[in-house]
C-alpha cells in the first residue's frame, strides 16, 4: 500500500474477533511502532487504529531567534537633534494658514 507522499506504508490488518481478544496488546503495538492497523469484519475494512500525534503547536516564542543582527548600540541616545528639538518643525505641525488665502 502507498501513501499520498509515494512511500510504502505497510498497514497490519486484523479482523475484528482476533482484535476483541488482544485489544490492549493491538493497542500498545500500535502506539509503540506508530503503525496504524485496519480492523476488518466478514473481510471488509471497518475501522483504522492509529497511533496520536502530539498536535500541540510549537510555541511562538524565541521562533525568530537568530534572524536579527544588531549592529552598533542600540541604548545609547542618538546624536542628531530632533527636528522638534533645532526648531526646525515640518510644515505639517506649523500652525494652519490664515483664512484670508481662501476664495
């Protein structure tokens, strides 16, 4: 039998009398090999036992680690003045021009 990823996934199959009588012993087999197994009835397959996959998402921190560099020192006060701090304000915070420009 071939998974959806091209290996070969060897499946063990039981019918479903055989697995009654060695239940706990199937299920252990199962968790320890991580081999899934089919349970059959009359021949037919029913039911697929398959071992849990811890599905608890990686945590998000430190995911990053690694991928910054830090060049310089990042504490220290920068040397350049502030343009709030010369005087030297950007049209945009100086005051609203008059209402006499307007037609």
């Amino acid at each position: 039998m071939t998974s959806d990823s091209g290996h070969v996934e060897w499946v063990m199959n039981i019918n479903a009398s055989e697995f009654k009588a060695k239940c706990l012993k199937l299920i252990d087999e199962v968790a320890t090999t991580h081999e899934p197994l089919v349970i059959s009835k009359r021949g037919k397959p029913l039911v697929k036992l398959v071992p849990v996959v811890d599905e608890t998402p990686a945590s998000m921190f430190g995911y990053m680690q690694g991928t910054i560099t830090i060049h310089g020192d990042i504490v220290a006060p920068v040397d350049d003045l502030w343009s709030a701090e010369s005087g030297d304000e950007d049209d945009f915070y100086t005051s609203p021009p008059s209402g006499d420009d307007k037609k």
